[in-house]
C-alpha cells in the first residue's frame, strides 16, 4: 500500500465488528440499526428486483426517481430547490460521495479545514485527494466548535471546508449562530464547503440546519445524504449529493470512475423511502431519543462521564472514572471484560492526546439489547 494510504491502517470498525463476532459481544461500536427500515421499503426493493427494475445498470446520474425524489425531500424540509437532472447525484453511500468530492474537487496539496474528531473516511480520502487536513479540535463537555480556532486554520491554501452535523462521533449539532459564522467564513474567503448532514435527521430537540440554506451557501455547498441512516439500510449503500450543477458535474465526474453506478433496485426503494410521510421521520427521532436516554442513564450509573449528544446515535463518554487505559487499550479489553463492544474515539483524530479518555457507544439498537449492554457495563465498577 502506498504511503499516503499506510498510515490509515484498518478501519476501526472492521476491527471491533470482528472482535464483536468473536466474542459474542453486544456491538455498540459499529454504527448500525438491529431493525431494518420500514416494511414497505424492503418491499419496494423486491419488487424492483423481480421486476427488472434497476437489475442492469442505472443512469450514471443515478435512476431519475431517485433523484427528484432527493429534490422533492430538500424542498418538503429544507425549502431548497433543486433541479433533479442538474443537481442531484445519486452515490454508493454517503462515502462514496465523500471520496468523489474530494477526489473532484482537491488540487495535490490543498488544505481541507474540518473539524475532528472525524468520521474516519475523512482523513484516508483527504489523504487520497493528495490534500493536507488541517485539523480544529472539538472537546469535551460540549464539543462546540471553536469559531476562532476555525478561523485561524484557514490559509490561503485552504480550499475547502468539510463540515459534518449532526456529528459523529460527539453528536454535536451545530447551532444556527454557528453555521452562520461558518458561512460567513466561508463567503469571506471564497471557500467550497462539503458537508455530510447523513444524519440530518437523527436530532433530539436540536434544529438541524443545512448549510445550503444560509445565504450565499447554495452556489458553494456540497451536501450529502444517505439512506443508510436515514432509513436504517445501512447495507444498502444508496447515498446522494445536492449541489449546483458545476459541483455535481465536478463529483460526478470522479464517482463514474470509482463504482459508475450502484444499487439499482435500491435507488427504487429509496425513492418510496424519501417519499414516506413526515410521521415516519418524526417516529425515528422519538424511538432514538428513548434509546439514547436509555443508555445515557445507564452509561453514567456504570460510572462512566457521558457527554449528552443532541444528534446522530451516539453517544461519547469519558472513562477515566473507570479506568487508567487509553481508549483504544479499554475497548479492546471490554468484550473480555463484559461482552460490549465500543469504538475508541482517539481513531477520529490527529490529536490523539485530546482523545485518550473518550469512548464512543451507539444506541441504535433494540430497548432489550441497551438494557441488556447496560446491565453488562454495570459490572465494571
Ligand atoms: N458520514 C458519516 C458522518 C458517517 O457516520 C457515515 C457512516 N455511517 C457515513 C458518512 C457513511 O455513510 P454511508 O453508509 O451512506 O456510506
Ligand atoms: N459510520 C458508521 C460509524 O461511525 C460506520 C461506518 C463504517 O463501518 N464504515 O460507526
């Protein structure tokens, strides 16, 4: 492997899901649901399939659907519009379309400011791009972004910023006066910005904000999307990016070379999916807060520091009540130890020092199956 790609290593999750298998563990490393999405969207992609739609390949653009089905949906929440043909762009997942924008939009050695902890795909295609990630540390309690900090990272070199809320991993969302100071950043020094919003709509009282909807940011924003977390599908990689037609031009233009097409059937299920009624979104959020104050509360009787998120389905804490490891040394010792499985959060960072401590859990799983998780941390103390 090359020296730009040997220093990512294996994936976190590859790792701990493997170590889940192994062990028998409960997993709350790995982000995904123990249901899948709605019955009517599984259904959907069968009948795709056994009706031969989107079994050979889709449009590069993705099927036409699908794409006025992603414009439809920023339009009912967001009020942006977009032009289905122009401006949608229908990817193999969310991380797909990370890959292209960068791969697209990355001259060897731009920077790219962005906020870390990150979503570890961040930093391995940054580094792909031949860019140079320029780190600003969020940290706990609130991990709310440092504006100044921000500010100062931005070079005459930097290209872009590539912002992610709700935030994984700390499930910070970002504020309305915040994006807004991002956006000016971004209009003052003519700055692209790519923003991963795949959990757009996983908040818990916060007001999740697009950044393309804050003005002078529509002509220079990227989005993504994905109905993986949006719709519990996570193995269906059917991802998308909304962006003017010379920036979905400029993604498109790498993504034809990475996978050119993907997913068929799914991108037919997804477009019912987007197309389901409001109550379906606001259900998700109500079922996820529950469970994130199911294991929040039992996080903190088992004594470890929980850092409350707004947004996403997970959730950090701090071990230091609990234990003198590192993260990494404490999550791979936790399936011996009682049978969960968690993601160190130091893999999201440059600054792993900032990190040593925090430990990073998903509850996107079944009520009984948190209950259970949280019963088997109570041991640890
Ligand atoms: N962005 C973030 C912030 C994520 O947490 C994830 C992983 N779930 C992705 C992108 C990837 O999404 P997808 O599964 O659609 O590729
Ligand atoms: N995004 C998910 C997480 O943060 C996992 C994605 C993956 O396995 N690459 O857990």
């Amino acid at each position: 492997v090359n020296s730009r790609l040997a220093p990512m290593g294996t994936t976190i999750f590859a790792e701990m899901s493997a170590l889940a298998a192994a062990t028998g563990s409960i997993n709350l490393g790995q982000g995904f649901p123990d249901t899948d999405g709605p019955e009517e969207v599984k259904q959907a992609a069968a009948e795709a399939v056994l009706a031969g739609r989107g079994n050979q390949y889709p449009p590069g653009p993705g099927i036409p659907e699908l794409r006025t089905a992603v414009a439809e949906h920023q339009k009912r929440f967001y009020g942006l519009d977009f032009d289905p043909d122009s401006e949608v762009l229908v990817t193999a997942g969310a991380t797909e379309a990370i890959a292209a924008a960068l791969l697209a939009l990355l001259e060897p050695g731009d920077e790219v400011v962005a906020f870390e902890p990150y979503y570890d795909s961040y930093a391995a295609c940054i580094a792909m791009a031949g860019g140079v990630r320029v780190p600003v540390t969020l940290r706990p309690p609130g991990f709310r972004p440092d504006l100044d900090a921000l500010r100062a990272a931005v070079t005459d070199r930097t290209r872009l910023l590539l912002l992610n809320t709700p935030h994984n991993p700390t499930g910070m969302v970002l504020t309305r006066a915040e994006s807004e100071a991002v956006a000016e950043l971004a209009r003052e020094r003519d700055l692209l910005v790519v923003t991963d919003e795949v959990y757009e709509h996983l908040t818990f009282g916060a007001e999740h904000i697009p950044l393309a909807t804050l003005p002078g940011m529509r002509e220079r924003t990227v989005t993504i999307g994905s109905a993986g977390k949006t719709f519990s599908f996570t193995g269906w990689k059917i991802g998308w990016v909304t962006a003017p037609p010379a920036l979905v031009s400029a993604v498109r233009s790498a993504k034809q070379f990475l996978t050119y097409v993907s997913g068929g059937p799914f991108q037919y299920a997804a477009a019912t999916a987007l197309a389901l009624p409001d109550e379906y979104f606001t259900t998700l959020r109500t079922d996820l807060r529950r469970k994130r104050d199911l294991l929040t509360a039992g996080l903190a009787a088992a004594g470890f520091e929980v850092f409350r998120p707004d947004g996403t389905y997970f959730v950090t804490t701090d071990i230091s009540g609990l234990s003198e490891e590192d993260g990494m040394a404490f999550c791979r010792a936790l399936p011996e130890r009682c049978g969960v499985v968690a993601i160190p959060n130091q893999v999201f960072y440059d600054d792993t020092a900032a990190a040593r401590s925090l430990v990073r859990f998903a509850f996107c799983k079944k009520d009984e199956v948190l209950a259970e998780a949280v019963q088997r941390l109570g041991r640890l103390h």
